[in-house]
C-alpha cells in the first residue's frame, strides 16, 4: 500500500506538471518545444533520462560479478558525449533539423533516410521496454501480485499513464517533468544511501572507506584481453555507446535540439556527460554496501543482480523511508526514459515515415499506437528475458543500433551516391554476420565479442555502403 499511495503522489505532481506546461500546444511545441527550453534544465533533465529504471535496479547489483568496471564504460561515455557535442550536433542545428534521420535523406538518400528511421524505431521499441519492464515487474512483484492483478493489465496502466501526461505537450512537457523526474531520482539515491550505511552503523566517511576497501571496489582490468570487462573493450564501447545510443538515437537527441542555440546545446551535453561517471559510482557503491549489509544479517545473496536493490529497499527490511526512496528513484527513472522514448518515438513516425508533420490529429492517433505497440513489446520481453537487464539492453543496441553507425558516419565522411533498394539489405545483413561471428568465436577461439560488438556492426555496415555506392558526388543540400 506504501508503494501504491508514493505511485499516486507522484503522478499527480507529473499531471500537474504537464497541466501547467503543456497549454496550447501545437506540432511544433510536440516536435521541437519550440526550441525555447533552458539549457540547464535539459542537461539536468537528461541525466535522469539516461540513467533509467534499468540503472537504478541493476547496476548496484553489477558489484556481484563484475565489481566496478561498468565505470570503465562511463569513462568512455565522457569523450562520447563531446564527440556528440562537437560532430554531430553542429551538423543538426545546421541544417534545422527536426528528426536526425532528416539529415540522411539529405546526403544519402530516399532508402537511407527510411531505412535510419525503421532501425531507431525499432531499436527504441526495444530498448525503451527492456528499460520500463524494471518498473513493471518490480511493482507487480511488490503491489500488485498481492491483489491479483495481471502483469499485462499492470503494464497498460502504466503505460496509460504516460500517455496522458505526455499527448499534449510533449517534448516541451518531458523538459520540465524530466527535471523534476531526475531530482526525485538523485534524492531517492542519495537517502538510500544514507540509509543503508545507517543500518550498517557507519557515518558517510566511514561508507566510503569500507566501499574503497572492499574486494568488489576494482575498477579497471588490463590482464585478460579475451574478458569482456577489459578496460578497452569497455572504455571504447562506453564511446560508441554514447555517440550510438544519444548522438545518433531521436530521442536523446530531440530534447537536445529543443535549446535555443548550438552553444547552447553543447553546454547541456558536455555538462550532464560529466554527470555520469560520479552518479553510476554512487549505484555501484550501493551496491558494495547492500553486500556488505546482506553479509552482516546473514542474508543470502540472490542469484541475479538486478534484484539485490530491490531485496532490501522493497521489503520493508530497512525501513518505511527507504521503501517510499526507493519507489520515487524507480518510478521516477523508468519513466523519465520510458516518456521521452514514447515522444520520439511519435515524432520519427510523424516526421520520418509518413511525412506529415503538420497534421495534428494523425500525430495523436500515432501517439496512441505506439503506446499500445509498447505495451506488446514489454509483454513480449517478459517472455523472453534470460539475462540481467542492463546486459540485455546493451546486447539488443549493438545489433540494432550497429546500422545506424555505419548509416551516419558514411554520411558525415563519404560522397558517394547509394542504390536505395539496396540499403536495408546491407542494414539487416549486417547484425546477422555480427551474429554468425560471435557465435563462431565463442565455439572456434573462446572469444566473446562485448560491447564492442557495436562497433564491428557499424564497421560491416559501412563497407556494405561503399559496395553499393556509386559515383561520386555532392548534394545541393549539402553544399548551401
């Protein structure tokens, strides 16, 4: 009931929210915000957008297997999100763009544009529901289970709920409701913390000496290159992940080209880039400490990592506080992710696929759609999940985003003119030979292809491209 009534609360502030920002809003305001919002609110906003439900509910339990090497992966976030700020939004802003994949159609072509935005939807789809499955599941778990309410009926209020705060507004709502979403999150953090080193009988010094001490405290491995935490597999993968999964990805992009001017925008991406490395250290160090805790209780560790947070912080074991922390930071992170992945989502469809931006009454009948296609999806996952949520996610980005990396950065480096027909066939060839060589590493060489597996998926992309491009040339578009 705790959890429920904290739910309630907080959707009623979201509603407000929406209520107050969202007005009159037209197209332009759903696309673009009317390119008027605060740079400072969207770095701020961002960070609670990206580090999502999935962060929240897996990373602590990261410490359980891999120590604290995810950290090499954020390292690597920090040059990709100045790779991001300095290439690729340069280029968006010079043209006006109001979806990204406008700018392929504008260098490549017809058959890249669709095929660009058919793989972000995709990929959204996808990666959108892994992320709001965390909250799903856990509130079935904790709330609903009890009261025999279906997982599927669960889930569509859930998404229900999105839905209407986010139909008016939308990308200038998400602006405002992310900061708040991402200060609800931070906070939840910060008192979950403070609460587990309480019940430890630590001060917060005393914290940070027992997480830098602890065995689980490694950071960096640079003595087994066949290991997929190996600090250049990761720390290139954090690079390519960022410039993939935000530099090339609708949705984190959209919100960052709602600021007024480029400066503007490179100042909110570098800021909140920077963000990433202190907050993930403060999920793992959770982590380290829940061990620490589960050890002195003499509690058994659960298998899976992504439900070590939820073990003690749901159940009660620390407290009425920590139980209503820890349902804000869930809630607020899942759907600060889940909300703009809906926008964007709306906005590539609209905008990329059908071609009718101006039409008011399509764009909400194709913002209803998609909330339904979500619901399918996250259903979907709930079937199909074998491995931690996190890996899961990033496993589905280097086959789905793979394309896009090819797609864009043939685009910013060649001048060449591709045969249309033949673009989504190197699109999809490629993640399926990423997959036929993953598999025959592992048995033939007992190598297992990480994060990296983005990268050679965009790398075969590209060479695809080249053999189906033909003479050289520049577009008008390009040339203004």
């Amino acid at each position: 009931m705790t959890i429920l009534i904290t739910i309630m609360a907080y959707f009623a502030a979201l509603f407000l929210f929406s209520r107050i920002v969202g007005g009159k809003a037209d197209n332009d305001t759903f696309f673009r915000g009317n390119r008027k919002s605060p740079w400072y609110m969207v770095a701020f906003g961002m960070v609670g957008a990206s580090v999502s439900g999935v962060t929240f509910v897996s990373v602590p339990g990261m410490v359980m297997k891999s120590d604290m090497t995810y950290l090499q992966t954020c390292l690597g976030f920090i040059l990709g999100y100045a790779v991001v700020a300095f290439v690729l939004l340069p280029v968006y802003y010079r043209y006006n763009l109001t979806t990204i994949y406008s700018f392929l159609n504008k260098r490549l072509g017809e058959g890249a544009y669709k095929t660009g935005a058919w793989f972000f939807i995709l990929s959204k789809l996808t990666g959108a529901s892994v992320r709001f499955y965390v909250v799903c599941i856990i509130l079935q778990k904790f709330v609903f289970d009890a009261v025999a309410i279906p997982f599927w009926i669960t889930v569509t209020a859930m998404v229900a709920l999105i839905w209407l705060y986010t139909r008016r507004g939308g990308i200038k709502t998400l602006v405002w409701t992310d900061t708040f979403q991402t200060l609800c999150m931070l906070t939840a953090l910060v008192m979950i913390v403070v609460n587990v080193a309480d019940a430890l009988g630590l001060s917060l010094a005393d914290a940070v000496n027992v997480v830098s001490g602890s065995s689980m405290s490694r950071v960096f491995v640079f003595d087994d290159i066949n290991s997929t935490r190996y600090f250049w597999k990761q720390f290139l993968s954090g690079i390519f992940i960022v410039v993939v999964m935000t530099g090339l990805d609708q949705d984190m992009m959209q919100k960052n080209l709602t600021c007024k001017t480029l400066r503007e925008a490179q100042k909110d991406m570098c800021t909140y880039g920077l963000a990433f490395v202190p907050v993930n250290w403060l999920f793992l160090a959770l982590g380290i400490l829940l061990v620490q805790l589960a050890a002195g209780n003499g509690s058994t560790l659960p298998s899976s990592g992504d439900e070590l947070l939820p073990m003690f912080a749901a159940t009660g074991t620390l407290g009425f506080p920590v139980v209503v922390f820890f349902t804000i930071g869930i809630v607020a992170s899942s759907f600060s992710s889940a909300d703009s992945a809906l926008t964007s989502l709306t906005t590539s469809f609209c905008v990329d696929i059908i071609r009718r931006p101006a039409d008011e009454k399509l764009r909400r009948m194709a913002h209803m759609a998609l909330c339904a296609t979500f619901i399918v999806f996250i259903l979907l996952f709930r079937l199909l999940n074998s491995t931690s949520v996190i890996d899961a996610i990033y496993i589905m980005c280097s086959y789905t985003y793979g394309p896009l990396l090819g797609l864009f950065t043939f685009a910013l480096v060649m001048r060449r003119r591709l045969v249309d027909r033949w673009v989504p066939v190197v699109a999809v060839l490629s993640p399926c030979v990423c997959f036929v060589l993953d598999c025959l590493t592992q048995r033939f060489f007992d190598y297992r292809f990480g994060y990296e597996l983005l990268m050679l998926n965009g790398l075969l992309t590209f060479v695809g491209l080249s053999l189906i491009s033909r003479s050289r040339y520049i577009p008008k578009a390009a040339c203004r």
